[in-house]
C-alpha cells in the first residue's frame, strides 16, 4: 500500500483579498496583540490601530497571508484617515 503526500499549494487558491487594495470592513474582534479583525470572505484580516465595534472602516492590505492578511485604517466611517 502506498501513500501519496498531499501535494496540493494553498497559494494556488485565490484569495478574496489583495496586497495594496482597498476595502471597507466592520471589524468584529480585537487580536491578542491588540489589533482589530475583520474578515472578507472568512478570511481574517488583522487590523493595525482599529477597535472592536468600529464599523464602515477603509483598509489598506499591507500582506496576505496563507491563513490571514495584514492591513492598516485608511479612513473610518467619517472619512478621517489616520
């Protein structure tokens, strides 16, 4: 009998996020280093200098991840970038 190593890449599955686009999120959850999350498409995006609760928030994507991506606020609900 014989077995077969999955050879399968995740890198070959798209990802719903790209490095360097924007997008507006909701974010839901605050990290154990601090940061917010957020998820698009389930994919969870770790969120410098955003809080729990904050809604309508545009995002940068600085890395995208195997498992999760980075990004940083560019703007919050009331336009304000940071």
């Amino acid at each position: 009998m014989s077995y077969r190593q999955n050879t399968r890449s995740t890198s070959n599955f798209s990802k719903p996020v790209e490095t360097g686009k924007e997008y507006t999120v909701d974010i839901t959850d605050t990290g154990r280093t601090g940061d917010g999350i957020a998820r698009i498409t389930g994919l969870v995006i770790f969120v410098k200098n955003a809080k729990a609760g904050d809604k309508n928030v545009k995002i940068k994507i600085n890395s995208v991840g195997s498992r999760f991506a980075t990004a940083e606020v560019v703007a919050d609900s009331t336009g304000t970038t940071t």
